[in-house]
C-alpha cells in the first residue's frame, strides 16, 4: 500500500467530555443508608417515603400473622422464611416462657443473618 503525501492525515481524535451526572458512581455514595450511623437524615428520608434501606429489612403484615397464628407460651413453632428474624422475634417473644422456636431458611443471602442470644 503507497502513501503519497497528497493524502490528508486525519486530526486525531478527540474524546468527548465525560458526563459528571448528578447521580453518584461509587457504591459508597450510593447507598449511603447502609451506614445509617454515618447518614442518619438518609434514612430518615428513605423510611419518610415509605421505602425500606438498603440492607435493611422491615418485616410486614406481623400483627396479623400473630393474629392468624396465635402462639401461646409453651408451645413450639417454626418460620420456615427465617430471614433477619423480624417476624421470628415477634413469635419467639409470644411462646415464652418455654416455648421454643425452630427458624429455617433457603437463601444463601440470609443465611445466618438472625444472631442468637
């Protein structure tokens, strides 16, 4: 292939400005009600709006399933959507004293969120 100096050379190119956002990139920033120590008024504003955190759970619809259930102090019983315990806490509080609570729970994600004390 001949090049002959008649040929223009082409300017190099020349990147377009990147876009800032207004939105954040970094996990850190964008997510900030996981560390509600840090960014209380976050939080405050995503449970204002009816929304749950990030990293959060909210467990719902308890008083009626304690109503459905009705646990009684003694017996045992099992969730077997153990989860981070929110409605297994409401449970275990009903069935005592004595009564003993059996918590399962298939996803991998959760597993061993609850802590035992």
């Amino acid at each position: 292939m001949n090049f002959d100096d008649s040929m223009p050379i082409p300017p190099p190119h020349k990147r377009r400005p990147r876009y800032s956002g207004k939105n954040p990139r970094r996990f850190d920033q964008k997510y900030k009600e996981r560390t509600p120590e840090k960014y209380p008024e976050t939080v405050a504003k995503v449970l204002a709006s009816g929304k749950t955190p990030a990293g959060s759970h909210r467990p719902i619809m308890v008083a009626e399933i304690l109503e459905a259930l009705r646990p009684q102090p003694g017996e045992l019983a099992a969730d077997c959507t153990l989860g981070y315990g929110g409605h297994a806490r409401e449970l275990l509080a009903r069935l005592q004293p004595g009564g003993r609570l059996i918590g399962l729970d298939a996803d991998p994600m959760v597993s061993g969120a609850p802590s035992t004390s």
